[in-house]
C-alpha cells in the first residue's frame, strides 16, 4: 500500500524521495528499478523495491544499535521508509575489503584480492560527469566538505564497514564493498543516508565455491549473471534468520 505523502521531492534512478506531513520526515519509495553503468543498462524486477527496502531497514537498524547515526526512523509499507529530511552531500563514499568492479578496470589489482586494508574512495555524485573519482585535493577545491567533515564520514564509513563486515560474516556472507551517501539534517548532524541494499554493496556467499555464482548483488545485473532477485532473497533471507522485523513506527 502507498502511505499517504506530500509532493515529489526527488526522482533518483532506483527511489523516489516524498515530503510528509511532518516538515523534517521524507518518505522514501524503493522502486524496481535497476540501472547500471549510468543508467545506459535499465530493467524492472518484480519485486526488487520491497526487497530492498527490507534489507536496507535492517541494516540501517544494526548500525542505529551500534551508535552510527543514519536517516532512518522506520519501515512505512512494504517498499517505504520514513526518514530523517537531510540535505545529500554529493558524494558516493565507497569502502572495498575485496577489489572488484572499477578499482580492477582503474587500477592492476586483481579481482578477488583481498585488499591489505579497507580502501575508501570518495567519487563526486554527478551523473553528467559519470560520478568521477575525487581526489583528496579536488575535494578540498570543490569545498563540498570541510576537512572536519571528511575525517568523520571517513571514521563513519569504516565504522560501518567494519560493523557490517563481522554481521555478515555470522550469515556466511563475505561483504566485499559497498557504497554509502551522507547527508546532515535540520540539526547540521551528520547522517548514514540513502540506502544499504545489493544495490549499493557487492556481497558473496561463503557457502559457493563458483566465483559467478557466489554473487547475490546487482553484479548479477551488471554482468548478466540471471538469477539477480535470487540472489537479493537469498541475503533477505540470511538477515531475516538472525533478526527481528524492521519497525513499522518510530
Ligand atoms: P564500483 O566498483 O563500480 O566503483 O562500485 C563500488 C561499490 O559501489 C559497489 O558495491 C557498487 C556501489 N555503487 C553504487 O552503489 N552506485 C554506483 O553508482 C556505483 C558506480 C557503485
């Protein structure tokens, strides 16, 4: 069911994001919608928005018991999460264990290597300019965030890392990267925002030796794998086995 919402706020490729009656909550709407490599691959999966919005409540939860302050307040309906309004800091914040995806095509390290220590790129959140790779120096001339601001998200982003990292591991699971955004509310706090989901992490399964098959992210998408919501049910299932339902009001 649709929970009753205000106006349109923001279309992203897979959410949209709605005004409540309450000027400092947002609804956010978990579509089916599944873009890659810049929205120049798209498809719909049945599904894949209540999905995601499940998972996404869970993990957001795990990390609210463990003091990691993010945008979540509760799981509206099925595809809905109410949260904290946040003004998005353009940047995807991304923390990889494992190389896969564009630090192999960047870089000479080899996919499935296990990297020395959790490695954290900032990219500008662009889609015209295809979400480039920042330095720390463009960072600092694009003033996006204050040095301050960068050493927090960087403590947040690895907090979470290494929060998610060690839940994972108990559901035989391997999280190999994920990408997080960060937003600040009416309160300047800064804010976990956005979503947790396959979308935005890549996640292996311990219990498959196949190095195609153990995938259960979007790389089934992006690597017309098949099997894409297979592989989102299958870590629902694992989180749903060790915890208890996300909460339905704050
Ligand atoms: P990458 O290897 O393509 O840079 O992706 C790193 C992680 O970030 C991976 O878990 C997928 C996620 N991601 C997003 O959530 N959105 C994006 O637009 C991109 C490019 C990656």
């Amino acid at each position: 069911m649709t929970p009753v919402h205000g106006q349109l706020i923001y279309q992203g490729k897979a959410k949209r994001i709605f005004q409540t009656a309450k000027d400092d909550h947002v609804l956010v709407e978990f579509k089916n919608d599944a873009t890659a490599f810049n929205a120049v691959k798209h498809e719909e999966f049945d599904g894949k928005g209540r999905i995601n919005c499940e998972i996404s409540a869970y993990l957001f939860e795990i990390l609210e018991a463990e003091g990691v302050p993010t945008h979540y307040l509760f799981q509206a309906d099925d595809c809905w999460m109410t949260a904290q309004r946040v003004d998005i800091i353009p940047l995807e914040v991304v923390v990889r264990n494992i190389a896969a995806g564009s630090i192999c095509k960047q870089t000479p390290i080899k996919y499935g290597k296990s990297l020395s220590l959790p490695l954290l790129d900032f990219y500008f959140k662009d889609d015209a300019l295809g979400d480039p790779l920042l330095t720390d120096a463009r960072i600092s001339e694009l003033g996006i965030i204050n040095t301050k601001q960068r050493l927090d998200i960087e403590t947040l982003a690895l907090r979470v890392n290494s929060l998610l990292k060690t839940f994972f591991n108990k559901l035989d699971l391997i999280l190999v990267d994920f990408k997080l955004e960060f937003g600040t509310n009416k309160n300047g706090q800064l804010l976990v925002a956005d979503e947790i989901s396959p979308d935005t992490c890549r996640i292996w399964d311990q219990r498959v030796a196949d190095q195609k098959d153990r995938i259960l992210d979007k790389d089934r998408f992006r690597e017309d794998l098949g099997g894409v919501l297979n592989g989102y049910v299958q870590i629902l299932k694992r989180i749903q086995g060790v915890s208890s339902k996300p909460r339905t009001c704050s």
